[in-house]
C-alpha cells in the first residue's frame, strides 16, 4: 500500500518543481524586493541534494522534493495554493469514498480519535477497511505514519501510538497542539512542515532518545525553538530550510551527533560558529536572506556623505551592519550591478531608478539629489544580492558539502536631524559648581535620561522636571542643586600606657576626640621609677582606627641605710631635717604623677628614703602634743563642773 501512495506523490513532487521553474523567470524581472529564494534552482544546489537523497529512505526522498518546490517564496501566492486545492479535492474525495460506512461490529478497547482526517489516515496504515475503529492492539502496529492532508486540525488520540517511529506532515493545516507526540518514545523520523508550528508549540520529543532526523522546514519558527532543538543530543540531520526567521544556528553546537544541517533560505548571518561543531561535516545554506528582522539603524543627517555641488549622496557599504560572514570571518561583497532584481534602493518607501544608482566595491553613489530631497530624507531602505558564487569562499576542512553561496541582504534606516546639545550642571545651593559641566548630543527626538551622581558632603535636593526628555532642535539646559550634608562625628581613640618592663600596668590614660583632631601624649614621672623609653606615636591626629602609645619605666632598687645613733645632738639635727624633709616629701608626694618639666628625671631614690625615715620619727612628737592638749582641756572640764556642784550645794545651805 505504501509503494501504491508515494508513485503518485513523486509525479506530482515532479509536476510541482516544473511549475515552480516555469515561474521563476518573470519573478527575476520584477522591481520588488529582491530574495534569495527566487534562486532555488542553482547548479551548485542541485547535484549535492541528489547525491544528499540517494542516502536517505524513500520517505526522506519525498521529503526533499517537498522543500525543494516549497523554497520559492518570491512566487505569486495563487500558483500553488491552485494546485494545492486540486490535490485536496481528490484527496477529499478519496477519503469520502474511502469512508463509506460499512457492516463493522464495534470492538473493545477502542481508541478514540477526535479527527476524522486524522483517524482514516491511521486506519489506511494499519490495513483496516474504511470507518474501522481503532484499539489499542491497531495503535500498537502503527509505526510510520504520512499525514498529508491539510483538513487535520487535531493530533489527539495518536499519544496511543507508542511504537510510531515516524511521522511525515508535509502540508500546511490547523494542527496547533503537537502535545500528544511528547508521550512517544519511539520516533527516530520526525517531519512536521506547517504553518501552523510555532516555537511556542513545538513538542517535547526529548522522551524520544534515538530520534535521528528532524525536518521542519517552511513552519513559522524562530530563535526561541533552536534551546528545544539543542536538547535533542541524539540528532544526526536537521532540515530547517525556509525560515526566515531563525538567524542564528549556534545552540547547534551542542548536538553530539550532528553532522548533516540544512538551513537554506533562512536569515543566517554568523557562520563563524561553524568552527565549535563537534562532528559535522555537510552544510547547506544556500541563499540566506538576511536582515529581514533587524531592527532598523537611526542615522544623523550630518553623517551622511552629501555633496551640495554636485548633488549625490553616497552611502559606503562600511555603513551596513550584521553582515554575513563565513566561518573564517569573510565577509561575501554586495553585487555591483545596479539592475533592479539585483540592487533595490528607496528613499522614504520610493524606488530609486537604476539610472541614478552607481555601485562599486566600496558602496553606491546616488545621482540627481536636490537639497530638498536631501533635507526631507527621513528613511531609506537598502536591499540587494551577495556576490558569492560557489568558489569564491573557503569551505572548512573535513566538510564532504558546505555551501553559502548566493544570498541577500536587507536592511533599513531611520534619518534625523541632529539635535542641540543639553549641557549639565552640578551645583550647590548657592550656584558653587560642584562638578565640572557635562554636555551631550543627539538628534532630534532621541530620548535622554540623566542621573545625577553622588557627591560627597552632599545630597540632592530634588531631581530636574526634565533630567528626561528628548534632544530638540533648541539647546537645553539640566541643572542638579545639592545641599550639604551634616556628616556624624566620627570620633577616634588614643590610649597611653605607663608600665614597667615586666609589663605591670603603672597607669593608662584614655582619650577620645573626633577624627582629624590633634592629640599630645605625655611622659610621667613615677616614684621609685626610672623612665626607660616609648613606642608609638606621641602625638599625632585621631584616626578612625584606634592608636596606643607604650611608656616603659625601670624599677629603681632600695638603697636606704637603717639609722643607729642615739646622740642627742643628733637627734635634734635629725628632727630639723626631718620636718624639712617632710615638708619637701609632702611636696613631692603630690606632685609625684606630674611631668618634670625641669629637668625630666625622677627624684633621687636615696633622698626619697631619708624624707620618709624623717617623717617617721617625727610623727610621734606631733601625736604626742595633741595628747597633752587634750589632757589638760579634759582636767579643765572636770574642775569647772567640779566648782559649779560645789556652787550649788552651798547656795542649797542657805
């Protein structure tokens, strides 16, 4: 049965490439845009397809032949709708004959299919009369299943299908959920040609691990389907020609297994990603159309080359961007022939006239603009052929085909005028500039957004109605006013030690002042100790990190002699001394933490011994004085209260 339904589609495959070959000579002819696709039929492509076909199954042949006739995009849209709507009359009245009812007695486990199209379609494939129910035991002797019917508009029912090992769709219908193939596992062919696939609802087949060829080719993908496609690790082949929107085949790279992708007349612009592919070794990407989705360039009118004199305007090829490049970095020239079907040009949405155009390697001279024209032009839109004939660009080693050849290139440009410039003020609250003035430029109705920086000490008052705006044909002016700030007191600490060389703390003294303050340390003077020397700073500023100043003091040794005369004269010399020594030993005992600011020594440890044994003899005569004072105020007391009883003991008589 299969044999009987690919005969018919080859000769109409056949039919179909004829019509399509038949139509392209008045395509070329046209003044429209010009296209790549228009070229499907190059020597250069022709001979590898052949030779790419001979390799595949049968299924993989009609496959080919598809995308081969559906490449044409430059071709009236009636041509093959026309033929497309005679194939599906008779296929629709196949199917009505096909589907006539008959005596079938229903069985179990019956599986539903929602689709009509769909379910005869199975039923044909599995053997099954027409208008045959299907089970689960049918399901499970489906494994190719060719779906070229555009009145299909539902998949559901065929997840049943867990033995499918291909699919082929290679026409467009209504189908807008592919979710049921995410429940196979089996599929090593998947071919799903429609419109009607998106990026966004392009299936999970990653349950599918020896799936091997994918063609989606002519469906209405884009970049965000290639992460899906990269995850796909078992991939050998994919066909994804005639997507204009996919321009990058770089997630590629991850495919392990890749070594066969065909991306022609896509909008690929970047081959250098070629060289990071780990096995391939066979690229067709014949006649990219590139630009068609790129946003369009905004010019100044100043940068554009016109000569007021002689009234041209030339636009150097230098000024186009994203061009296509090979995976050396070449980058293929633009054609030279100002020919319409080779060169379009328009100022504001017109064509230029050829006659006007001069082309060179360098870019093309406009001829005839008046300054009126000049000033006016607000848009221009530049599209033409690559001059990139097979051979003259390098192919990569190790590659059995690699082709880039042909090509087109589009892109467009927004003119406007250059606006004046919007010069910027950093000001205080009294007009003290802060910052240096700012100034920037560009054209008119280019939008502008200025932050106004942090200043130190300062903090902005309020942001400028029109720190955003637009560029105008008037100078602006932006100023930002800061008032300053009250920054907290940051307060640092010094600390001086005073110890001995053993490290015993003598004394310490603190102290705290705000950051940049002076400070001064001073050396003390300890009795029975010798200053020995200092580490650290002195005196200095207070820092915001803590600072400490290290006096060392030497114990002085006990030189006191024990006194042994008793000779009165002595003593009494002795007692002299001693309250004068006392005298000057009370002076020093006050004064013994004070700097010595004459001479800066510490005071004699033997003098220091003999003022204290002074003063130790002569405390009890000063202890005894008191005693005898006060003995006599007492007697002096009892006598007086003795003589007032006395008193009143006598008056008591009388």
């Amino acid at each position: 049965m299969k044999n009987r339904t690919i005969t018919p589609l080859h000769k109409k495959r056949s039919v179909r490439t004829v019509m399509v070959l038949a139509l392209l000579s008045p395509t070329l002819l046209t003044t429209s845009h010009v296209f790549a696709e228009d070229s499907p039929a190059e020597t250069e492509q022709t001979t590898p397809a052949v030779s790419q076909e001979s390799a595949e199954t049968k299924e993989a042949t009609l496959e080919s032949a598809t995308v081969e006739s559906s490449s044409t995009e430059a071709i009236p849209a009636t041509t093959i709708p026309a033929e497309n709507e005679t194939t599906m009359s008779t296929t629709e009245s196949t199917t009505e004959n096909e589907a006539v009812p008959t005596s079938i007695a229903p069985r179990a486990d019956t599986i539903e299919v929602a689709d009509p199209v769909l379910k005869q379609a199975i039923v044909s494939s599995v053997g099954l009369p027409a208008g045959s129910e299907l089970t689960q035991a049918d399901m499970d002797r489906l494994t190719n299943l060719n779906l070229s019917s555009t009145l299909i508009t539902s998949l559901s029912g065929l997840e049943h299908a867990t033995n499918l090992s291909s699919i082929y769709m290679n026409v467009n219908n209504s189908i807008t959920d592919f979710s049921p193939l995410e429940q196979l596992s089996l599929l090593t062919y998947v071919t799903l040609q429609t419109k009607s696939l998106t990026s966004a609802n392009f299936p999970d087949l990653s349950k599918n691990t020896g799936l091997t060829n994918l063609s989606i080719a002519a469906t209405s993908i884009d970049n965000d389907v290639l992460p899906k496609i990269a995850q796909l690790t078992s991939l050998t082949r994919i066909y994804m020609d005639t997507n204009m929107n996919i321009t990058s085949i770089a997630p590629f790279k991850a495919l392990p297994n890749l070594t066969s992708l065909s991306v022609q007349f896509c909008g690929i612009t970047d081959f250098t990603v070629i060289n990071e592919f780990p096995v391939l070794n066979n690229l067709a990407a014949f006649g990219q159309n590139t630009g068609r989705t790129d946003l369009p360039t905004t010019l100044g009118r100043s940068a554009l080359d016109y000569d007021f004199d002689q009234e041209t305007l030339f636009l150097p090829f230098s000024m186009m961007p994203n061009r296509m490049t090979n995976f050396d970095g070449y980058v293929p020239p633009f054609t030279t022939s100002n020919s319409a079907s080779n060169t379009y040009l328009d100022f504001n949405g017109t064509q230029l006239p050829a006659n006007r155009l001069q082309i060179t390697d360098l870019g093309i001279t406009v001829s005839g603009v008046t300054e009126d024209e000049f000033k006016n032009l607000a848009s221009f839109e530049y599209n033409a052929r690559l001059n990139n004939p097979a051979g003259t660009y390098a192919q990569p080693d190790g590659f059995t085909f690699y082709a880039i050849s042909s090509g087109t290139y589009l892109h467009q440009f927004t003119i406007l005028d250059d606006g004046q410039p919007v010069t910027i003020h950093y000001q205080d609250e009294a007009g003290k500039e802060l910052l240096t003035s700012e100034t920037r430029s560009g054209l008119v109705g280019q939008t502008f957004e200025i932050t106004a920086p942090e200043i130190t000490g300062y903090e902005l008052t309020e942001l400028p109605a029109n720190a955003s705006g637009s560029f105008t044909d008037q100078e602006q002016t932006v100023t930002f006013v800061y008032k300053k700030t009250s920054e907290p007191i940051i307060e640092g600490t010094v600390t001086a030690y005073y110890v001995d060389t053993t490290g015993t703390e003598l004394k310490k003294i603190e102290q705290t002042e705000a950051v940049g303050t002076p400070f001064t340390t001073e050396q003390l003077a300890f009795n029975g100790y010798t200053f020995k020397e200092v580490t650290g700073n002195q005196t200095g500023l207070f820092t915001k990190e803590a600072q400490t100043v290290t006096y060392v003091y030497t114990k002085d040794k006990d030189t006191t002699e024990p006194t042994t005369s008793t000779d009165s004269s002595e003593s009494s010399e002795s007692t002299e001394t001693t309250t004068s020594n006392t005298d000057n030993s009370e002076t020093n005992d006050s004064a013994n933490q004070v700097p010595n600011t004459a001479n800066g020594n510490t005071p004699s440890p033997k003098a220091s011994a003999k003022a204290n044994t002074a003063a130790k003899k002569n405390l009890p005569a000063t202890g005894e004085q008191s005693s005898y004072a006060w003995l006599f105020l007492g007697l002096l007391v009892i006598g007086f209260v003795n003589y007032q009883y006395v008193l009143k003991k006598v008056k008591q008589k009388k």
